[in-house]
C-alpha cells in the first residue's frame, strides 16, 4: 500500500504532468534538422477484424490492413519488381496486403505461433473451402485430450467450457493428414481453434492478458465459435479464389527467426513495419495460452526462452538485463548516453520504480532495434524505403523520442530520413495528463549509400 501511495504521488507531482512530447523533440528534431508533419492514417489492428483473411486470428498488436494498403498504393509504381519486406511480421498484416496486390513479400517473426498464423493466413489460399468444412465435420466429437500441463486450464476456462475444448483439441490431434493439401486444411482448423481459446475462456486481451470478472461463457460456446471461425475461413477462401485466383500463387513467407541476427539472402524495395513498443507488451506470455494449445511450448522454460530472445519489454528477466548490463558491446549515442543517465537519476531520486534496472532496458531497447534496423538495411535496394510505425514514450519523467532515435540510427546506416508524420495523439501510460505521439516514419536508401 505504502508503494502505491508512492507510485501515485510522483505521479501527481510528475514535472511532465500536462506536458506533451511535441515540446521535448525540439532539440532532436532541431539536431536532425527536420519536422514532423500533422497527418491522420489508420494504423491500428482493430479494423482488420472485419477485413477478409486478417480476420482469421484474433491478434490485436498488428498494425492496419488499410494502411499497408496505401503505402503499397503510393510506392509500388516507384519501383520494377516490387518485392516487400516486413521484420517484425507478427500476424502477417503487411504479407496479407502484398500478396492481394500480387507483390512477393517476406517476414521474419520470432514467436512460433505468429509465425505459423501469419504463414497459415497467406500459403492457404488454395484450399477448397468444402474441404475445409468436411475436415472439420469429420473432427470426432468424443475424443479428449488434456490441456496442457503448464497452464492453469482451470483457473482459465469454467469446467463445462473446458471439457469442450479438450474435445476440439482431442478430435483434431486424431485427424491424420495424407499428403501437403490435408495438412494445409488441418493448419486451417489449428488456426480456427487457436482463435476461440481467449473468447472462451475466463480471460480479456485489453491488449494485456488478465482476467475478466463480466464474462459468461455456455459449455458449448467452444464448438459454436469453431463452426463460426471456419465458416469465416471458407467464406474468405470463396471470395479469394473467384476475386483473387490470379493472386494465389503470388510468393509470401514468414521465417521464424530472430530479426537481430537474421541476415537476408534476398533483397527488398520496400520494409514495412512495426517494431514492439518500449515498455510494450510481452509477444510470449500475451500468447501462451495459444502457444501452450497448439504445442509450440510446453512450459514457462520455453516460454522464457523465446521472450530472451524478443525485443527487449519491461517484463523481462532481471538476469538478461543485468548481463546486458555488463557487456561493453552496445550501440549508443550522446542522445541515448543522455536519457539513459536522466532515467537513472530519476529513479534513485524517487527511490522507486516499477524496474530499477530500467535504465538498461531503454538502453537494450535501442541496441535491439539497431541490430535489426542493420539487418533490414542492408537487405534494401537502391531507393528501397523503409517504413516504420512507431510509439514514443514518458520513462520515469524523461521523455524518450523512439521515432526520432530511430531516424538518427536510419541515417547513421546511411538512409535518408524522407518524412516523419504523426498520424495520431495518444496518452501517455504513466502520467495520463502528458501527450504522446504514434508516428510514420519514412527512410530511404540513396542510391550512392548502396551496400
Ligand atoms: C507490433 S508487433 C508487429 C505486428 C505486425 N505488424 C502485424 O500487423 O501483425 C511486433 C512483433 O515483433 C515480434 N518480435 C519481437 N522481437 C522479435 C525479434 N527479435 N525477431 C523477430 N520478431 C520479433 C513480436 O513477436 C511481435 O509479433
């Protein structure tokens, strides 16, 4: 209680209370000699779930169908034979558009269940959909297996809702597949059930996991919402092959990989992301249920093994930053040496946070970014562009401009810093009253900066 009452008064007393990050930029914005532009675009995830194929996982960090879309639109004449890049591809938004404007394009995604959807949702296009609804009339109905063990199946689904749910996943572990195309209709049905597990359970996505006290959920909801899904899936599948056949065979591909060490044998003319937000969520545990479902792990170890590897989040072990801490290989600059030290300060002045090591975190954040931000850019073709959404943030008082540091890493890598736009206000976290931003971000390869 006593801490609380502490969180909650620097809060109160925070000197960037009412404040907003259009102020703190000027001397980076000033030292990069550029602006940000005022321009609205659709960047969250949440339309998607009305949009064809997008809508088969219910994965709410993706970024907008609509906004991959026109940035397809405004570049593809710019370039020969555009070939698009996403490396934090999550559930494969940017390989979905690509491939229904019949561009070639390729991920890297570190969490296996994300790979495996977003994989799913663009090498399926083929199937017939009456396949898919006789696989899934064909799962046995009495057929159970059990959850799996590290997960608290019972805290997280109510009894009745549970016994269904062993039965779906009974009855389609018992579906052996003959040759390429049953499995990709299996992978579909995989796909299907991973997607009912949290609208059935005790649990809301907000976008955290936590549980949720107003939910009521009938035992068979399960099956219900497992008809529902497929028929969503075949219904896509319908519409794809008599509006997009021409589409189907075009190349999509996510690796599950690690985007800091992934070194690209292929070039691209476009990269379209989002990197994780600092201080943002944790890709692994937000998944664990349907990691644990559908066997990409099968216990925490796992579990904390991949999250290791991830883009550093501020629920990361204590141990990997304090060894992080202690490597003398990092990247840095005097605006990161400088925010760093200002986070520390405040800290130890207020004595307490909710990471002490926080410091090292922002620090390990940027370093992660970098190697990626290497990677991807020397994947680029002469004039590629390289487009990223991307969140700011307020850490213990000090304002931390992640869409300007990333401009100054992209020109450090030797890409020019086309145009920043902010295209929406958000608040921050901790002090509600200070103002944030989501913004644009456009690098591009100069032709003399080539290789
Ligand atoms: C903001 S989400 C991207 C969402 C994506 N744009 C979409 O629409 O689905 C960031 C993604 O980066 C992934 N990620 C984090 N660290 C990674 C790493 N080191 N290598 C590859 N992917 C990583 C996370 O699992 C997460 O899916």
């Amino acid at each position: 209680m006593e801490k609380l009452n502490a969180r909650k008064r620097n809060i109160l007393n925070s000197p960037k209370a009412g404040g907003c990050c259009d102020e703190d930029s000027i001397p980076y914005l000033k030292d990069l000699g550029i602006e940000i532009v005022d321009k609205k675009q659709p960047i969250q995830f949440t339309p998607n779930f009305s949009e064809h194929v997008h809508r088969w996982s219910a994965y709410i960090q993706g970024f907008s169908a609509e906004f991959v879309q026109s940035t397809i639109n405004k570049y593809h004449k710019e370039y020969n034979c555009l070939r698009i890049l996403d490396p934090f591809a999550g559930c494969g938004t940017v390989l979905i558009q690509s491939k229904f404007s019949g561009y070639p394009s390729f991920g890297t995604e570190l969490n296996p269940l994300l790979a495996f959807i977003a994989n799913v949702k663009v090498n399926s296009w083929d199937v017939s959909p009456n396949a898919l609804i006789e696989m899934y009339k064909s799962i046995p109905k009495d057929i159970s297996k059990a959850p799996p063990t590290f997960l608290k199946s019972k805290d997280q689904f109510r009894h009745g809702v549970l016994k269904n749910i062993e039965k779906i996943y009974g009855g389609l572990d018992f579906i052996t597949v003959k040759n390429k195309t049953e499995q990709k209709v299996k992978d579909l049905l995989k796909v299907a059930f991973s997607s009912i597990l949290i609208e059935c359970s005790n649990l809301k996505r907000t976008p955290c996991l936590g549980y949720s006290k107003s939910k009521q959920i009938i035992d068979n909801a399960p099956w219900m919402l497992m008809e529902k899904n497929v028929r969503i899936i075949a219904n896509d599948l319908n519409i794809i092959q008599k509006h997009f056949a021409d589409k189907i065979a075009v190349d999509s591909q996510v690796v599950c990989t690690n985007a800091m060490t992934y070194k690209h044998p292929n070039f691209f003319d476009l990269a379209i992301t989002s990197p994780p937000y600092m201080n943002g969520l944790d890709y692994v545990m937000n998944y664990k249920i349907e990691m644990g479902w559908l066997e990409f792990i099968s216990s925490q170890k796992d579990a904390k093994k991949i999250k290791d590897e991830m883009v550093v989040c501020d629920n990361v072990s204590k141990g990997l930053i304090k060894n992080f801490s202690e490597s003398n290989s990092r990247y840095t600059n005097d605006w990161l040496d400088d925010i760093v030290l200002h986070i520390k300060r405040n800290i130890d002045r207020r004595g307490n946070y909710r990471r002490i090591d926080m410091p090292f975190i922002v620090a390990k954040y940027f370093d992660d970014l970098y190697k990626v931000m290497k990677n991807v850019v020397n994947a680029l073709n002469p004039r590629g562009r390289f487009i990223l959404v991307i969140g700011d943030s307020l850490i213990a008082d000090v304002y931390v401009p992640t869409d300007l540091i990333m401009a100054r890493i992209g020109r450090e890598l030797g890409l020019e810093i086309e145009k920043i736009e902010r295209a929406r206000n958000r608040r921050s976290g901790q002090v509600r009253s200070y103002r944030l931003r989501e913004t644009i971000l456009t690098l591009r390869k100069d032709k003399r900066t080539d290789g």
